[in-house]
C-alpha cells in the first residue's frame, strides 16, 4: 500500500493530503512525511513501474564511524552540515492516482535520501518509493538522474534505491548503539520539497527504543525519538551525530505535537539495508496471518468464546498457516511453546524463528476444545 503523504504547497499554507495509510498508535496520529510536488496533467495509460536494479552479491557495507564528538565543547553545526550535505538527495518520485472522474492522474511526491556507496547506492525509506513509477534523484551538485529500485523492506520502512552517476560522496555510518538520551542531533532533509537545497534543523535524543505500529499492524522498532525538526519531505533523510555520521533514517512524525520525530536506527537499517543490496529483499519467517489482539471488546465483537489470545484475522491463501489448516477467526492461544496474548507479541515470536522451522500453534476455533497444529514457517515472500 503506498503510503506516501500528498501535500500542497502555498504562500500562506501547507495542506497535507494522505494517499495512503500511514501509522497509528492509540489516540495518537503518526504521519509518515512525504510531501507532493505537482500533479501531472491525466493520462489514460497505466505509467510503466521504474527499473528494478540487479543485486549486487559482492556489497558490504563501509566500515562503521568510530569518531566522537567532543563532549565539552560543541563543534561548529554549519562544520558538521558541510561534512554531511554533499551525501544528502532529493528523491522526487511518480505514482498512479486517480482524479476525481476516477481517471488515472500521475501524481509526484517528494522525500530524501542518503548516499551510502560511490556505486550509486542510496538510502530512503520504503513509504517514499512504495508505488512509484519513476524515480528521479537530485543531488547536492544539481545534477538530476533516473534511480532505480534496489529493494525495499516495508516491514522496516527501509528502502535502497540507485543511480549511474561518478565522483558521488558517501555519508560515513555512524555507530548508533553509542547513543544517548540528550545528545545532539541533526536531520537533513529535503523538507516540503522547497527550493533550493536541503533543509537542516537541530535537536537532541529524545529517547531511544521507540517503537510505533502502522495502521496495517506492522510495528517500527528501535526507532530513535528526536525533537529536530522533521517535516514532510524529511523522510528517508539523514538524522546525524557531531561528527557527521548517520546514525538514523528520518521516517515519522507525530501530528499535532510539537518536534516528536522519529527515524530508523542505523543499528537496525545498516543489517536490512546490506540484505536488500546483495539478495534484493529481506526474507524473514513467515506464517500468512494478519493478527489482532483479543480483548474482551474484540471477544464481544467478533463473538468469541475466550477473551485472550490473539486473533487470526485473515490468512494468505497458499501460506504455512492454510497449509496447516487454520481459519479466519482461530483465537491461537500458544505459539511455540509460549502463550501470546498480543498481536505485536506474537509477531516478534514468529521473526525469533528460522525460516523452515516447525512450531506448534495451539489455537481455539469457535466453542471446540482447544487443539495444536504443526506449521513449518516459510520465507516472506517479496513485497508488493
């Protein structure tokens, strides 16, 4: 689903407009922050999907920044910007909308991106190249070039796209388990695609270990809290330490507050992002089920006989679950050997196992007795 926020901008205002589903938490609306540039005039043909790179098997990535900024005194931020600037990209991407007759309408939407190899690499977040039917990048030097998608892992938010182009400057990588709550920070961003270059605003860690779930169930951990400055555009951006180096990916803002930012630790991304580089896509194990906690409103609602366990709300048609026969509407009570009580719980038990396990699934269907199943868990297939 492509999650990409629409804006339009004016000389007085900014008025976002949601093309997608973005991430919820409850009674709190996080927005995912892309903004739109303008909309292409309505073409009766379906846009062609943009190229999608071949893997390179032989990448590893940079060796990780080791440099610490000094503690008692700070260094100059313009010194830090300049280090980091030459590395940051507009990522301008097209996608199929519709216009209010339901024709098809290209629609453009902006976001950023980080350049992490002089092979052409770049870092963005999944939301803003999901959907897309072309992509182009502009870099610090002015130069605009076509990229291509590399892969793309929603269930991180992380993507990799890439470009032909020479004499491109990496960003150096910085070690985010080295961070702390009240260090400074700053994001680069191509922020309500403004003219003109990058936006850069400062803050500091505001916490670390985050975590938000998307309205499709997906849950971002380890995620690092800020309050620099993120807007719509911002996403895929650099959020980087006194020394330069990117220790997270801006992804999500929380609307309505004041500087509640979020970004992908690079201590979670750098993993997904050499997965995606040398195989294409992340393969995680697999059960084929969307999942919903039980409480006793989902038990009333759903006419359940128990109140606790987890949901099956639906299963994918030729997945491990279908194969091992359980339905829609199966409360599993025990997964693994453990029970699980929450959806989010029973995710993180199903990615603490190795793709080809067998696990055992107790689970209650309607008023029977409770019964076990073996299911084997299979690799996630690619994204849509």
């Amino acid at each position: 689903m492509n999650r990409l926020t629409f804006i339009a901008i004016t000389l007085v205002s900014v008025i976002a407009l949601s093309a997608g589903a973005g991430c919820t938490l409850p009674g709190i609306d996080i927005e995912f922050v892309t903004p739109t540039a303008a909309s292409s005039e309505a073409s009766s043909a379906s846009p062609a999907s943009p190229p999608v790179a071949a893997p390179d098997q032989q990448w590893t990535p940079a060796p990780i920044s080791r440099d610490a900024a000094p503690s008692l005194q700070l260094p100059s931020f313009a010194d830090v910007v300049e280090k980091i600037k030459p590395s940051v990209v507009a990522v301008v991407v097209e996608t199929a909308g519709l216009s209010i007759f339901l024709e098809p309408v290209p629609q453009k939407g902006a976001g950023t991106g980080v350049i992490i190899d002089p092979k052409g690499y770049i870092v963005t977040n999944n939301h803003v190249v999901e959907g897309a039917t072309t992509i182009k990048v502009t870099l610090g030097d002015g130069r605009t070039l076509d990229a291509s998608v590399v892969g793309r892992d929603p269930s991180t938010d992380v993507a990799v796209i890439r470009i032909q182009a020479d004499n491109l400057q990496p960003a150096q990588i910085g070690d985010a388990t080295k961070l702390r709550v009240g260090d400074w920070v700053i994001a680069v961003g191509n922020a309500l695609a403004l003219e003109g270059g990058p936006t850069v605003t400062t803050g500091v860690v505001s916490y670390l270990g985050r975590s938000i779930q998307e309205s499709s169930g997906a849950v971002l951990n380890d995620l690092i809290q800020t309050d620099a400055a993120i807007n719509p555009g911002n996403s895929g951006g650099p959020l980087v330490n006194l020394a330069g180096a990117v220790v997270g990916i801006n992804t999500a803002i929380v609307g309505g507050a004041q500087n509640i930012g979020f970004s992908i630790s690079m201590a979670t991304a750098l993993p997904i992002i050499q997965q995606l580089i040398n195989e294409g896509r992340v393969v995680r194990p697999w059960l084929g089920v969307e999942l919903l906690t039980v409480t006793r409103a989902t038990a009333s609602q759903y006419d359940l006989a128990v109140t606790e366990g987890v949901l099956l709300i639906r299963i994918v048609p030729g997945s491990p679950a279908d194969r091992a026969g359980l339905k829609a509407r199966d409360v599993v009570q025990t997964f693994a050997g453990q029970k699980v009580t929450g959806a989010s719980q029973m995710r993180n038990a199903i990615q603490s196992q190795r793709v080809g396990a067998v696990v055992e699934v107790t689970y209650v269907r309607g008023t029977q007795p409770a019964k076990t199943v073996n299911v084997t868990l299979a690799g996630s297939p690619p994204p849509d």
